[in-house]
C-alpha cells in the first residue's frame, strides 16, 4: 500500500504521556508496588499512591482538564482512604469519564498463550513492570513539564521591557531547567 498523503500527522506528545498516566491509575491503581527512594531505600505503595505523591512533591498539574479532574479525585480518594481506579469510574454519573475509564482498561493487544507454550518464550506482563513503567511514564511527563517551563521562559526573553538584571535571571532560570532535562533524559537512554 502506497501512501496517497505527504502531510505529517502531529502527535501531542503531552495527550499521550498524561493519557499513559491515567491508564494506569485506571488498571493498576490498587496494585502494590516495591519502588525505590533516592536513597536506594525500598518502599511498598499504591499505583494511585506514587502517583499522586509525585504530583504533589513536584507541584504537576494535567493539561487536559477531564484528566485532571480524575487527578483531583483520585487525590480526594487517598484522602479518605479510598483507591479509586477503573472499576470506581467506570461506574461514574459522568459519561465521559465513565469512556475513558472503560476505553483505558481494555487492553488492545495480547500476547498469545502459544508463545509460551508451545516456543517456551516468555514477555513479561505489564503487571510484571508496573514500577518501571510508573518510573518511566512519570519521568516523561516531568521532562515535557520542564521542557514546556523552559518554552515560557524563552517567551518572557521576548519582552523589550524586560530589565537586564531579570533577563540573566531568566537565563539563569532555563540553564537550571535545562541541567534538569538533560538529567532526566539520561534516565530516559536519550542523549540531548
């Protein structure tokens, strides 16, 4: 099949990683997972539960406002000791978090029993790398966070009134935020 278009498609970069966010709040969200501290220290939490820390300890908001309402109910849930996750919502007043919790729990894709069966070949689950994906979806959406802070600071460069000394502190600003992504990145395997 020959493509008929040249034009390009855009992917929101932030749409996808905030959406991984959200799925698995609503597969996973009571699942119990070992994560370390940046001590090395080993500790036992919650999906739901890492996930909401890591908002508030890094001050993180959702761009979509539908995502971030279930952010903020979650975070009620935890509150009143609750784990809110696809089940609650699917059962939501709210049809269209009622979609999205339904659309997200649904897995697209399965591997087939036979490969390990019949080939002996093993994948791990997604069950069996929750924590690597919570590391990982989180440390994206913190790297486009940072990377979206250094675009605003970028545009306050553009202010003609801008005095001198608050322009070097802008700069001083996005080579801090720029040390962070490149950070951040690391963990990521990309090389900036």
């Amino acid at each position: 099949i020959i493509p008929t278009s040249t034009t390009k498609e855009f992917i929101d970069q932030s749409y996808v990683i905030e959406s991984d966010i959200i799925r698995l709040i609503m597969q996973f969200g009571n699942s119990k997972v070992n994560l370390k501290d940046e001590e090395g220290e080993t500790y036992e939490t919650t999906v739901n539960e890492e996930i909401i820390n890591q908002f508030l300890e890094n001050d993180l908001q959702l761009s979509n406002p539908l995502y971030q309402s279930i952010i903020d109910d979650v975070k009620k849930g935890l509150e009143l000791h609750e784990l809110r996750t696809g089940d609650y919502y699917s059962k939501s007043r709210d049809n269209s978090i009622a979609q999205l919790a339904i659309s997200l729990m649904i897995d697209k894709h399965s591997i087939s029993e036979n490969w390990k069966l019949t080939q002996n070949i093993h994948v791990k689950t997604i069950e069996e790398s929750i924590a690597k994906d919570i590391f990982d979806v989180m440390l994206r959406y913190k790297t486009l966070f940072v990377e979206n802070q250094i675009k605003l600071n970028m545009d306050q460069l553009k202010n003609p009134e801008l005095t001198t000394e608050s322009r070097q502190e802008v700069y001083k600003t996005i080579m801090e935020l720029t040390k962070i992504k490149i950070y951040f990145n690391s963990f990521l395997d990309r090389i900036i």
